[in-house]
C-alpha cells in the first residue's frame, strides 16, 4: 500500500501580480480538495519572510512531508522555498513550485481562463509532487584558483581584490597588453581623472602581485568541469600549451566600439575628416587635435547615438556616449577656445552621479546643442563647397526650433555605440552562460542577482553583461570578487544532486545512455553487464534517461514517474474544468 | 462550436523556459491553451511523454529547446530534433496528424517569438480539430 503523502499548498496573490488576474481563493479552495492536499492558503507575498514563515509553521503543525508554492517563476524563487523548507526540517527536494505569474497573470487577459490554467498547474505540481523523494545535497572542495577572462578594468579590479587576499588568478587577456578599452582613454567623465593615472598603476599591482598570473595573447576555448573544480587548456602567445585547475569563473570580456562604415548617411570611411570617438580619444590623448590636412578644426560636431537606440542597428542605449561626447566638448573647449563645438544628440542621458552637474557645467561653455530625430531622421554629412568655408556640411531637421539647417564641420566626431565582442558567442559556450538577443551576457537575475548567473561558480562583470561606465564595471568585478572570496573561505560548495542513477537489477547493458551522454559521465561495467553514473561528472540533462529503453535510468527529480504524473494532473484538471 | 485546445509544452530550463518568463516580465499576452512543464534539457523528452500526453487528452504537443549550437548541455537539443523526427513518422502510421507535435528552438531573450509561437500553435491544433486518442484507447480498453 502506498504510505499517506501530506502535502501543503500555497497560492500566493504577489500583491496584485496574480491575484488581479487569478481568483487566487478559488484555486486554493478547488486544489484544497485533492488528495493528499492537507492544507491549501493563499497568501500576499509568500516569498516575504512571514510567507515563509507561515509554510514552517504549517509544516510543524501539520506535519506536512511536502509543500507547493503556486507563485513566480521557480527561476526566481525556488531556492527561497527549498531554504524555508529546510529550515523547518523537511529535505528541499520535497519541494514545487507551479508558475502561475509570468506563464499566467502576466500574459493572459481572461480571468476564467487564467484560473482555470492556474488550477491545472497547480493540479500538476501537485501529482508531481507525490512522487518527490528526498536528495542528499553533496558538497564539493572548492578550488580555491579563479580564472578571470578579459584583462580590462573590469577583470583587473577582480584580479585585484582576490589576489590581494592571498588567493591565486589566472587572468586571461586575447591582447598583447592589459587595460582594455580604459588604456585608449585620455580624461574620465564627470571629474575629469586622468585614465593613464587610474590604470597604470593597477596594472602595475597585477604585474607585481605573484598570486596573480597572466597570459596575454591567450583565448579561451573550452571549459570543463562544474564549481569549484573547472579545468582548461590554453596556448598563449608563447605556443606552449599550459593547463590551468580553477574553481571559479569571471568572465570581463568587455565589449567593442560598433562600426559605423554601415550608417550612409554618415559617410565614415569616405569623408576622411569623420572620424569616431575612440579615434579622437587618440587625438586628446596625444594632445593634438587636427583634421587629417593637419590643420586646427573652426568646427567640430559630435554626433550622439551612432548605432544605437535605433532599430537597424541597435536598440539600446550604449550608456557612455552621452557623457564622453560632453567630456569631449569640455576638453575641445579647452584646447581650442574659438573653435564652434556643435553637440548633435537625440536625447541627452545623464545618468549617475555628477553627471546632470557635469552636464550643466558643458552646457554653460558656448556649445551649441541641437537635437535631432535619431529614430526617423538622421543627420546627412556631405562634403562642403569652397565657398562655404568648411570642410563638410550637416543638414537635418533640428527639432527645439523645427527648422531644417546645415551646420558647418571640419571634424566629425561619431559617438559609436558599443557592443558585443565578436567572441561573445564562443566564451558563452566554453564557460555555459547565456546570451540576450545583443549578445550580452545574462545574469542570473537582473535586479536580485546581477553578476551571478545560472551556470554555479560562473560570473559576469563589467561591459561583457552590458554597455557601463568605469565604476559601474569596477563594482560588480568587485562584487563577483566578494562572491567568490565567500565561497573559496568556505571551502566547499554544494553541487546539484539531481544526478541520473542506473537500476542494476533491470539495465540490460545495451549503452545506449553510453553514447548519448554529453559528458562521457557514464561507463560499462564489464563485469556486472551493466551501465554506471560517474556522478561528479554527471550534470543531470536527463538525455540518457529518455533513450533508456528498460527505464533503469531515473534522472532524479526529473524522473519518468514525477513527469507522467505531472502530465497527467495538468490534463485531468483541463478537461474537468473544460466541461463543466 | 469552438473548440479550446489543450498543448502540452515542453520547455527546456535553460533557454526556453527563461523565454517564456521573459514573455511573463514583458507582459506579452498569447493564448492560454498552452500548458509547460519544464525539463531541464529538451533532450529529455522521452517520447513517452510525448504520447502520454495524447493519451491524457491533450490536442498538441509542443516541445522547445536551446538553438542548436546553444544547448546548456552541448548536444541534447540535437537528441530531441532525431526523436522529434521519429515520433513524426510514428504518428503518421498511427493516424495521427504530425502537426500535432511541434519541435521549436527558443532562446533565452526571444519572449516574443515564445508568445508568437504559442499562437500561432494554438491556431494550428484548432485547425486540426480534438485530437481523438484519449477516446480510441477508452473505448480500446
Ligand atoms: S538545455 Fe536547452 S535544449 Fe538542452
């Protein structure tokens, strides 16, 4: 006879989130009455400290075995639960959650159909659950070695921080030299720091720190292993082959400036005095600003939002152009003070701290800021006639004024939106992380957990995740730096446990799961005829579990039984429902 | 008249179930006849599954996994694209429309196409009318 499973259900309203387009009393009420349902709430938030409260508390008083949490995605809050379970003595694997917000309240408009939906899932959570077993967490040693990708800012500030505490870096960089894009950098927005004066110095710390080895000329290509225990090889410029033993990864792979040879209307790479502002960084940096006749520019333009917030190229806001294109006037008025400096923007954003001031300050110096139409109506460069007494003319529709002008320049300067390394696709794959549609990393959460991702022992920092600015990038190294440090201090990890396991009695030795094993974690065992699970290798994807064909591989807590009934549960409840 | 279908969707945890959240956080409304249920690799979507569902009643099914070349776990996407070509022809010699299973590849950031999908789908197995399996094995049994 089947032993009584006590299952307790919480149906949480996520304020109005669900509870606006869910009759979250009707469900707890309808779920209430299946069995093994011993108790089924709903609650406001069950994720805040009294929901989680109120399942200890009913797990002691009930004596419930196993609990539902119909609410968010378990993406986001499963971990919460399992930890709220554990803390009321029960095993985190008698655990499940049915995501009744983003696949239900959020994207559905029918309040009869969105609970009718929630019921099934839960319905299903519920089946599926019965058939949960407890799972031992194993914990692994921790290599206490860090790789870092990327050798800008970024990936210096984590170098740093962890090599100053006595932990060992290997910082990987595909350049000849460390600093990134910060080494072609002249001054800083909004003080005006001297980049040479903050890098230089931090490189020489990393050069000098002998916890901390660099391999310059070195790219990444495979990755293996889990947390705490990654291995690699690579090459670097010198040819000889060196493997490294790391138990975690930064990746500060950084990003790169867009091309804008594909923007007609701009004419780089034909008008030779368009120039682009990592070109006239170089320029500032050498302390020298003339147009390719080598003369001093009467009229320069800064053109905001090249490659960027507009559909054909890319959507987003590259975030730094509009500080750096002020820092440019700022510095031309300086260096040329009768020179006309025209700022040509779509929008001004000047976002972070002392950047609105900043912004006040460049406005005051004679700079004439004229707005245009960046999503339908790009400004056209063409080059001048003699008679009009500059080297190129800029015509479009200037929006304050709706007048259309012509604004004279003998030096462009294009603000490039930055964007992905040409890479960013083959470090994702080597370390397993996940891409958004820009090719930016993503992390495992954006506002809760946003240099962690979803691969354990694996960050992301600094412009590789996003287009930032230098303290931005250097917060979240250091973040992952903390993060790291944490668990190096603690020695061990908890690794996943959702490992397959081979039913001895009923393999009949065919190796099918041999082959299709991603990971080579499963072998046959000569002698007893049958296949066996190398654990550690082991990630849990559960392929060979669906081509066994005795069903001796069970892909714990994805096994064919919790699924079947998990299947069945969403179907009895949606046909039920539909008839009535 | 109308009919309601009911689709079983199988989601991988790593791209295309953060697909479908990500619908969720873009507020991207589509059909409620999808129902998901997440694997952690679309490679393990045992076929049993997949008729299982058919025989609880549902009307389509509806698999969907990392792009080939993304799959969390390297090679588990192209497992499930040979059984999904399999399971198609079987369907075929049990009378069942190949339409009714669906194979498609989600990324993490493509909400859209995941809410694209599902409707279009949905219009697809309405189109096909009840699927009749869950009646045929009753009365079989
Ligand atoms: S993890 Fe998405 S298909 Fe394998």
């Amino acid at each position: 006879m089947e032993e009584e499973k006590r299952i307790g259900v919480y149906v949480c309203w996520c304020g109005t989130n669900i509870a606006k387009m869910v009759d979250v009393v009707d469900v707890a009420k309808e779920i209430g009455k299946l069995p093994n349902v011993v108790i089924a709430k709903d609650y406001k938030y069950m994720c805040s400290d009294p929901g989680q409260e109120l399942i200890i508390k009913d797990i002691k008083e009930h004596n419930l075995d196993r609990v539902v949490v119909s609410a968010c995605s378990p993406r986001i809050h499963e971990l919460t639960f399992r930890k709220a379970l554990q803390n009321a003595g029960l095993n985190p694997y008698m655990f499940e959650m049915a995501n009744i917000r983003e696949q239900v309240s959020w994207v559905h408009t029918d309040r009869g159909e969105a609970t009718r939906k929630a019921k099934s899932l839960v319905a299903a959570a519920v089946n599926r659950i019965t058939w949960h077993e407890s799972l031992d967490k194993r914990t692994v040693d921790i290599n206490p070695a860090t790789m870092i990708i990327g050798g800008g800012i970024a990936g210096i500030s984590a170098a740093l921080e962890i090599g100053n505490s006595g932990r060992k870096i290997f910082l990987i960089e595909k350049e000849n030299k460390l600093g990134g894009h910060l080494a072609g950098v002249d001054l800083t927005f909004p003080y005006m720091y001297s980049a040479d004066q903050i890098l230089k110095p931090l490189i020489k710390q990393v050069t000098n720190n002998p916890n901390i080895e660099v391999f310059l000329n070195t790219q990444i290509d495979e990755v293996f292993g889990y947390v705490g225990n990654f291995e690699t090889k690579i090459t670097p410029g010198d040819g000889k082959e060196v493997e490294l033993k790391f138990g975690n990864v930064i990746v500060a792979s950084g990003l790169k400036p867009y091309d804008p040879g594909g923007i007609e209307n701009y004419g780089y790479g034909k008008l030779p005095n368009v120039i682009t502002s990592l070109e006239f960084e170089q320029m500032l940096k050498k302390g020298k600003i003339v147009t390719k006749e080598g003369a001093e520019p009467k009229n320069v333009a800064i053109i905001h939002c090249v490659g960027s917030r507009n559909k054909d190229y890319h959507e987003y806001c590259s975030r730094i152009c509009c500080m750096t294109a002020l820092k440019f006037s700022n510095q031309l008025r300086s260096a040329l003070p009768d020179t006309n400096i025209f700022e040509c923007y779509a929008d001004i954003r000047s976002f972070g701290k002392g950047c609105e001031e900043f912004y006040a300050q460049t406005s005051r110096k004679d700079i004439m800021f004229l707005m245009f139409d960046q999503k339908n109506d790009l400004p056209r460069i063409r080059k001048a006639e003699t008679m009009d007494e500059c080297d190129m003319l800029i015509e479009f529709n200037e929006l304050l004024s709706g007048e259309d002008i012509e604004v004279p320049a003998d030096m462009v300067v294009l603000m490039v939106a930055l964007e992905a390394q040409e890479n960013a696709r083959d470090i994702a794959h080597a370390v397993g992380v996940s891409m958004c549609g820009n090719e930016f990393y993503i992390e495992r959460h954006p506002k809760l957990d946003p240099v962690a991702t979803t691969t354990d022992g694996v960050y992301v920092v600094g412009g590789c995740q996003s287009p930032k600015d230098i303290p931005d990038s250097i917060s979240q190294a250091r973040a992952a730096a903390a993060r790291i440090l944490a668990t190096i201090n603690i020695g061990q990890v908890e690794v996943e446990v959702t490992t397959a396991v081979v039913n001895e009695d009923i393999c009949c030795g065919c190796q099918t799961c041999v082959n299709v094993c991603p990971y080579t974690a499963i072998s046959f065992d000569e002698e007893k005829g049958v296949s066996v699970v190398n654990e550690v290798l082991c990630k849990g994807c559960g392929t060979c579990g669906s081509t066994c064909p005795t069903g001796a591989i069970r892909s714990r807590h994805f096994t064919d039984k919790q699924i079947l009934s998990q299947i069945e549960g969403l179907m009895s409840t949606s046909i039920e429902l539909q008839e009535v | 008249m109308s009919y309601e279908p009911t689709i079983v969707a199988f989601l991988c945890n790593w791209c295309s179930y953060t697909g479908a959240d990500l619908a969720g956080t873009s507020r991207m409304k589509y059909a409620s006849n999808v129902r998901i249920i997440r694997v952690m690799c679309s490679g393990r979507v045992d076929p049993t599954f997949v008729l299982s569902a058919f025989k609880e009643g549902a009307d389509g099914v509806l698999i969907c996994g990392c792009h080939p070349g993304d799959c969390h776990y390297h090679e588990g996407n192209y497992k499930c694209l040979r059984r999904y070509h399999l399971l198609q022809k079987y369907f075929q010699q049990m009378g069942l429309d190949k339409d009714r299973l669906r194979l498609e590849w989600i990324s993490a950031s493509e909400g859209r196409q995941f809410a694209e999908l599902v409707d279009s789908y949905t219009e697809t197995v309405k189109n096909l009318g009840p699927c009749k399996m869950k009646q045929v094995i009753e009365t079989l049994t």
